[in-house]
C-alpha cells in the first residue's frame, strides 16, 4: 500500500521521519505560499516547520505537487515558481531553505503527481507506451519569469496552440 499524506503543510522533524519509514507521499501544494503565506508570517513554530517542502524532499520523501483548486490558484507554471522563490502575497520570502528547485517543481506536477497516484506506469513522463499528454513551453524554465505554455497535447492529439 502506498501511503499519501495530502496537504503535508506543517510537520515536525520526527513526523517527517516517520513518513520517510512509511514510504508515505507527501502531497503539497507551492501556491499555499502565496494563499496563506501572510497567515503564518512571523508566527513562531515550536517543532513544526510550514510548508517544508526541502524537509520532505531531504529527507527521501516522494513529493507530488497539487493545487488545491478552486481554493488557491491552480497555474503550475506559477504555482512551481511560488514554491521555489518562497514569495508570499505580501511579498515577503518565507522559509527560504524550505525552496525546491523550479525544475523539481514541475517534475513534481508530472511524475511525482503519476507516482502519488498510483499511474506512474501509464502517465507522468515521456516514455514509450505511456499516455502521450505533454505540454510545450516557451522560455527559460526561470521562476522569477515562469515560460508560457506554447502547446498542449493529450493522448498525442495538438489541443492548444498558443496565438
């Protein structure tokens, strides 16, 4: 059995560590940054840490990045790039060494969300004999400026094209 904590927004040490035992998957949301990011500015933890997603990541959890639509905004592509600048609505950097890569972000849309799923043999990445869904971008892969998405592809058919 495949063990799926959702909404792993705020744990402990000995928490993360008893998820990394489990083999449990650790389903976070980067746009919880700038959703309630003001919330918890300046709020003291006594063991917990908020949002510690480079907790998880450290500590040998799979990772699977969701958005939590329609309560926060679902754009992975901004999403990714909260969860990598760690910018809160109101601007100010929080947690900064909780930040994941940009790349590890979307990898965590793709093939971390497949794995968490239970669909990592059929869909997440590009690999003969799994779902053709893809999704072209435009740009650097930089979260400061996120690329726009240029094309969508579901089962290998074009079904957005940009401009």
């Amino acid at each position: 059995h495949r063990f799926r904590v959702e909404h792993a927004c705020l744990a402990s040490h000995a928490q993360i560590r008893e998820m990394a035992s489990l083999g449990a998957v650790g389903v976070v949301q980067p746009g919880f940054i700038d959703h309630v990011g003001r919330a918890v500015e300046g709020v003291p933890f006594d063991e917990e840490i908020w949002l510690p997603f480079g907790e998880l990541a450290r500590a040998g959890i799979a990772l699977a990045a969701s958005s939590d639509d329609p309560c926060a905004f679902h754009e992975p592509l901004l999403t990714s790039a909260r969860g990598t600048t760690r910018i809160t609505g109101s601007g100010t950097v929080l947690a900064p060494e909780q930040s994941l890569p940009y790349e590890e972000w979307l990898r965590l849309y793709t093939a971390g969300a497949a794995y968490a799923g239970g669909q990592e043999h059929e869909r997440g990445t590009l690999t003969p004999g799994k779902r053709a869904d893809l999704v072209v971008l435009e740009g650097p892969l930089d979260a400061e400026h996120p690329p726009r998405v240029a094309q969508t592809w579901v089962a290998g058919d074009l079904v957005f094209r940009a401009g």
